[in-house]
C-alpha cells in the first residue's frame, strides 16, 4: 500500500470525480493553507475550483479559500481568452502565408470545438505550442515577423524548436516547432503529421494529433522531454491531471498498445508505468494495459510523492538525473545504433561533449533546473 501525504491527498480529492470522491473530502480536518500552496505550485487553482463547483463539493470548502479560487479561475478565464485571440491571429496569419500549422499541447483547447470550456477555463498556459513542417519553417518565421513578434530564444540548427517568439501586447510567447519533442526519434513529426486530423474551425485551417500521438506527446513531453522529470523523480500535477482528464475524454480512441509498443521499443517501460500509477493513484484513471506496473515503477511513484511533499529531497539528485537522461539507452541508441555496448556509447559520447563544450557549460547543464 503507498501512502499519499494528507494534503496531497486533500488536493487529489478536489479534483476527483463526483462519483469517485463524493463525501471524500468531509471526513477529516483539511489544511487548507498547504492545500492552495500545493496547488498554486503546480498551477492548478483554476481546476480545483472548477471541479469543485461541478461537483458540487465546493459546500464543503471555507468561503475564503472558495473566494480565492473563484478568483485565480475569473483570471484565468481572461488570460484564456486573450490567448485564443492571439492563437487565432497567428494561424490566420500563417494560412495566408500558405502554412497550415499543428497545435500542440494547451494550444488546442483554445480551438478545438469539443476540448470544452472546462477546459480552457482551468489550465493555465505559460505558451503556445505550434508545429509547422520543415519546408515551411521560413514562411513561418516571415508570417511572424509580420505579426511584429521578435524572437527571444533562437534555438540551434537541428534542435526540435526553431525559437520562442513574443510581442510586448501579447500574454503569450509563441513556441515554434518543427519536431515535436527532443528526442524526436521516439515521436517524430513525419509520423504525427501522417494521423492528424484537420481541422476548419471560425474559418481558420489548422491540424491536431491523433488521440494517441496526443497522449504520448503529452506523457513524453511531461517525463522525459526537456527537464527529463522521470530521471529527477518529478511529477507536475497540473501535467499529470491534464493527462487524466485527456485519457478520460478520448478513452475509446487510445491506442494504448501502440503507445505501449513505443515506450517498451526504446526502453521507457518504468517512465509509462510509473506515470500511470500515478494518474491512477492520484486522480482515479484507469489502468488503460494488460500488463501490470512493474516494481521499478512502483518504487518510482513513491519517490515521486516524497518529492512532491518535500521538494528540497530533489536538489541532491538534479545532476545524476540530468545525467541519467543526457546518456538514456534510448539517446545512445539514436546516435551510435545497436551493434556498440552501451557503456562504449556512453563514453564516447562524453568525451565528443567535453570536447565541444567549455567546462562552465558542461556544469550548467548538469544542475539546470528549469
């Protein structure tokens, strides 16, 4: 049995489903103080709020810490909306340009006709994701220039995003990608582009993933993606239950085999197991495999919950975990195949960086933390 911090537990049963947590929180005393805390660090006041009102829990919370919520979620709400308007001018921008893009990410709910305004409402975006094809990464740059958007973080040649570009009007940088993560070989974007579903929506062209593509993006993204979360013993809520809800809302359109196949395919088995064992654990989603968690997983999660209740037990471990990804079997594999051993991969590959690299980088890459 793993046992869930109370004020964890407390945050997770706000956010349940009525028929999965009705009456749950009544019970015991809550800290309310560390319940918003905990919340407002994983950006998820909006949607305690929303799922308490429509489950109609939120009787049983203190009239300030109810006020409160209202308010981070009528802010939200704005935010949103002002986000959408700013998506929709950049793909009508891009249309005209001859671009039809792909959203990605938070970047869908503000178009998608069926994402729901629960949806929008609650999650709280920091960007807007937008794939666009490798032909047509030059006439997506002209079309934001057009737009007055300056470039603030211009990645390298090769790199899965080309770079964030922002205007001072706008609440949002726009994220320009032409891969969908790094490493993009577990999720290319050939393969997205072949199953996503178009779109014609307000008269504004624009392509979605599949069901599937979605929740693999959003489970690689999340895990092993840029922070490499899994490898740090992170989890980001707001993260996880976007997760749960998507599984929920699409659930018979997953393919969880294929996702399955590509996470076992380059040995990601404890990243796709432990991360459903939390979503299950924490918010109720169903064990969508056959196959039951493995020991490694479970001795994950409960890392995991550690970190979540005490976030300092992570710093210690920032540089192996930035390690451990940096030299994953998967990233050795992609860049020297099969017939090598891994530990000859990973040495070479150390010395060809220590080579390209001046010390101070090589450093601040091993303790980055965001």
């Amino acid at each position: 049995m793993i046992l869930i911090d109370s004020t964890l537990s407390a945050l997770a049963d706000c956010l349940c489903p009525a028929d999965d947590g009705e009456g749950r929180l009544a019970p015991r005393e809550i800290d309310w103080t560390a319940v918003i805390e905990l919340a407002n660090r994983h950006l998820l006041g909006p949607a305690v709020y929303a799922r308490l009102c429509k489950t109609g829990r939120d009787r049983r919370v203190p009239e300030d810490v109810l006020a409160y919520l209202a308010m981070l979620h009528e802010l939200n709400i704005e935010r949103n909306k002002a986000l959408r308007r700013q998506v929709e001018e950049v793909i009508r921008t891009l249309n005209a340009a001859g671009v039809e893009p792909m959203l990605l990410k938070g970047a869908i709910a503000l178009v998608e006709p069926f994402s729901g305004e629960d949806n929008v409402s609650t999650r709280m975006m920091r960007d807007l994701d937008i794939l666009v094809r490798r032909d047509a990464a030059n006439r997506s740059i002209s079309a934001l220039e057009s737009l007055s958007y300056d470039v603030v973080n211009a990645h390298l040649e090769g790199y899965h995003a080309i770079a964030d570009f922002v205007r001072m009007d706008m609440p949002g940088a726009v994220d320009l990608h032409v891969e969908l993560i790094d490493p993009e070989y577990v999720l290319p974007a050939r393969e997205v582009w072949q199953q996503a579903t178009r779109l014609s929506v307000r008269g504004l062209k624009v392509f979605i993933p599949s069901p599937t593509h979605r929740m693999l993006h959003h489970l690689l993204h999340a895990q092993v993606h840029h922070l490499a979360n899994f490898y740090r013993g992170d989890i980001v809520l707001s993260q996880l239950f976007e997760f749960t809800t998507l599984a929920d809302r699409m659930r018979n359109r997953i393919d969880w085999q294929g996702i399955e196949a590509c996470m076992y395919g380059h040995r990601l088995k404890s990243v796709l197991h432990s991360y459903l064992i939390a979503a299950n654990r924490l918010f109720g989603m169903p064990w969508p495999l056959e196959t039951s968690p493995t020991p490694a997983a479970r001795v994950h999660f409960r890392r995991c919950l550690l970190q979540i209740k005490y976030p300092s037990l992570g710093l210690p471990t920032v540089a192996w975990g930035n390690l451990r990804a940096a030299f994953a079997w998967h990233r050795m594999r992609a860049l020297y195949g099969t017939r090598a051993w891994l530990l000859v991969c990973q040495t070479r590959h150390l010395l060809q960086f220590m080579k390209k690299m001046p010390m101070r980088h090589i450093f601040s890459r091993m303790f980055r933390t965001e």
